[in-house]
C-alpha cells in the first residue's frame, strides 16, 4: 500500500467524516522525490485551503507513517482531468464568506515588469509590501501621481502577486467611479445590507482607484470612509490611489481626508534619465526592435514625462521601421521624437554657460579657462549649479565644458546652493537666471 493511502487511512479516524470526504480525499499523490512527498489537488483555490488549514496534520500523519519522509508539498491544478472529482465541492461553510471582485488585469502590469528608479521606489517598496500582506507599512497605501507614471501598473501588481499566492484572500478591486455607481445601483434597489456586508465584512484587500473623481460626491464620499474605518480597524489592507495628495484634493469631506491620510502617503515623480534608459530597453525588447545605443541615449533624452509617452515612441519606431525592412536610423528616431514632442530643445550645459557669461558679463572663454578671479569664478560656479539643476547631464560631463573634473562641479553646487539659503539677493539672482534658462 503506497505511503499516501496508509496516511489517509489514518487521518480518516482523525478527523470527522465530512472533512475527510471534503478536504483529504480529493488530494491524489502526484510523485515521492526522495524525503518529499508532492501530492495533487483539484486546483489552486482547494490546494490553498489544504495548506492553510491541514498541512501540518498531513505532515505528521505522514511522517509517522514513513519517517523517511521529511517534506510534504501540496499543489493545485495539478489533477488529470481523469483523477478530478465533478462536481468539485469547493464552496461550503467552511471557505470564508465572500470572493475576489477584480477589474481585468493587464497580463504585464506585474512587479518583474516594473522599472524602478529613485521617482517610484518608495511606491513600488510599498507596493510589494501590501502583496506581501506584511505589517512594515499599516494597513493603508495612498499612492498619487500625474497620469502615466505607473499608479495602474503597481495596483495591478499587487492584485496579480496576492491573487496568485494567496487565492482565498478576499479581493476587491475597482476604480472610486465603480464603487460610486454599485453604491448608487444597491441604493436604488434597496440592496445597502448586502453592499455593506461585501466591503466591511467580506473583503481582505481593497484597492480603489482615482478617489478624485469622488469631488463633491458627499454620500459616496461617507459609504467609503467608512468602508476604510472598519477595514482599517480590522488589520485588513487598503490601497488607493490618485492624481494629488489627499491635502490637494477639492471637494472632499475632511474626515475622509483624514481617513485617507492616516497611513503612508507616496509620489511617483517623472522616470529619471536612468530609468528611462531602462524603459526604453524593455518597451523596445517587447516590441522585439533592436536600438542602437545612440538611439537610446537620444530618445531617453528627448522624451521625458510619463511611461506612455516613451511606449508611443516604441510604438512609432516599431511601426515605421517595418515599413524599412526592419531598419532603424538617425533620420527615424529624430522623425518620431519631432512628431511626438515637437523640435527638441537643445538645453546642455554650454548653452547656460553662455547664458551666465551674457548675464554677468564674461565670456564663455574666461568661464572655460583657469582664472580664479572671483569676478569669473563665482558665475563659473553659477552656471554649474544652473547645469546640474536644469540638465540631466552627468557632474563629469558638466565639469569638461569648463575644463573641470566633476568635484569641482560638486563643490560648485555645494557654494551656490550655501550662499542662496543665506543671502536674499542671490537667491533672487538665481531664480532670475532659472526662469531664463527655462526659456532656452
């Protein structure tokens, strides 16, 4: 008699027969490997509620019965369909009460997707953590943004990452424009209870997106404050998100506000240069177009603010270059980013380095040279700061248009930046000199 059959022999006088014939005798072994013994359920959401609730007595009833064995695994969706048992008989009192409501998940929108850099790595930390279900960060998450920055991508994230680790969690996913139309639909017909008992009792995880569509909307403004009042109370986890800080938001009651507030607040800024780099690696890996390394340079350059716009450029690129044979050239690249944003601007570092010499009178060579005069020293030291300020080009790079290496250009920026905290008059110089620098 195989090891599997002996054991559930034993856990048959263990447990009650309606457990038995419910939870341990659907479960097939699958394989023996060695000191682990892997056994077959009929899919994920049975294998999940095995390991939660009898692994452990499974284990030891094992055990005793071969101690060769030291390991037992459990699996779902591992049944032939021979070996299934129809109807399955997976919905009875024992399961927690309720189910995952999900808006459809983009297949891509996972965290191995999801490039990371300084603008989102406290978001996407956060993130991780609530599809962890761990306790580093409480129980609520507000993430805010402008558009296309990656709020969506980590909200479906975190769904994907708990709907795949932890099945019988209880999921409710949706924007605050669907939670505000199905409160309006149960009002209408005189469903509240059944409303209420879905999110306050019967929900793990809520993730609700775009809460400022909710401005002036008092009465959906009150459901969901409470929704997160008793969530909350619960140890249970809430993510939301939105395109301001809750303290920015018009028309929104101030005890949600506060309700909103009471856990970490986090702001995905613009993907820096070097996240942009590695966007525009990936999007043109899926698009399955090979970049020079020109071409990423120049396009990370150029194309700035949100995530969609750097896939519409691939997009663009991919498209046009099909229609060349799969050839992708200077004359490409500067076509699709000139359609996209227009004539780039040619902001560097020597067009504010002439624009300081204009202002303080020396000439872009005397900046360049090595005069320690203070009359040329200190604007050199003005039109470091600006660079690094405005420009996304490296402190080596700034430091070789004035002949400098790149401490010289950090000991700049550290003076500049003392000298404008203390005195009035040159802070005020140099936000007249960034306003002009924006205008190059």
């Amino acid at each position: 008699m195989k090891v599997w059959d002996r054991a559930k022999e034993r856990l048959q006088d263990i447990l009650s027969d309606n457990v038995y014939t419910l939870w341990i005798e659907p479960v097939k072994m699958q394989e023996r490997d060695g000191t682990c013994l892997s056994l077959a359920c009929p899919d994920r959401y049975f294998g999940a509620y095995v390991t939660q609730n009898y692994l452990e007595l499974i284990s030891k009833v094992v055990t005793e019965v071969d101690g060769s064995i030291e390991t037992v695994r459990i699996n779902g969706s591992c049944l032939a369909p021979a070996q299934r048992q129809e109807p399955l008989q997976l919905r009875l009192p024992s399961l927690p009460e309720g189910s995952s409501s999900v808006r459809a998940l983009h297949p891509r929108y996972t965290f191995d997707d999801f490039m990371v850099g300084e603008s989102n790595m406290l978001a996407q930390s956060a993130c991780r953590s609530i599809s962890r279900l761990e306790d580093t960060i409480g129980p609520c998450l507000y993430i805010n943004s402008t558009t296309g920055l990656g709020k969506t991508h980590l909200t479906h994230a975190i769904a994907h990452q708990i709907l795949g680790a932890s099945p019988l969690a209880r999921l409710q996913y949706l924007t605050a424009q669907q939670f505000a139309a199905e409160m309006v639909h149960n009002i209408k017909s005189n469903a509240m209870d059944v409303f209420k008992r879905k999110y306050h009792d019967h929900c793990d995880i809520l993730l609700v997106e775009d809460v400022q569509s909710l401005t002036g909307k008092k009465k959906t403004q009150q459901e969901l404050n409470e929704v997160l009042d008793t969530l909350i109370k619960s140890g249970k986890r809430v993510v939301m998100t939105a395109d301001k800080p809750p303290r920015d938001l018009i028309g929104i009651d101030d005890d949600f506000r506060s309700r909103m507030s009471s856990g970490l607040i986090t702001c995905i800024q613009k993907p820096d240069l070097d996240t942009r780099y590695r966007i525009i690696r990936r999007k043109a890996q899926q698009q399955k177009i090979e970049l020079a390394e020109p071409h990423v340079d120049y396009l990370a350059q150029h194309v700035k603010g949100d995530v969609r716009r750097i896939e519409s450029a691939i997009i663009a690129i991919s498209a046009r270059a099909a229609l060349q044979h799969g050839q992708v050239d200077d004359r490409l690249i500067e076509d699709v980013v000139r359609f996209l944003i227009g004539n780039p601007r040619s902001l560097s570092t020597q067009a504010i380095c002439e624009l300081v010499g204009r202002q303080f009178k020396v000439s872009p060579n005397d900046l360049q040279s090595r005069s320690r005069k203070k009359s040329i020293a200190f604007p050199r030291q003005v039109a470091m700061f600006l660079s690094r300020k405005h420009t996304e080009e490296t402190l080596a790079d700034i430091g070789k248009v004035f002949n400098r290496d790149h401490s010289t250009v950090m000991h700049a920026i550290k003076v500049v930046s003392g000298l404008s905290r203390r005195d009035n008059s040159v802070s005020a110089q140099l936000d007249l000199l960034s306003n002009k620098v924006r205008q190059l």
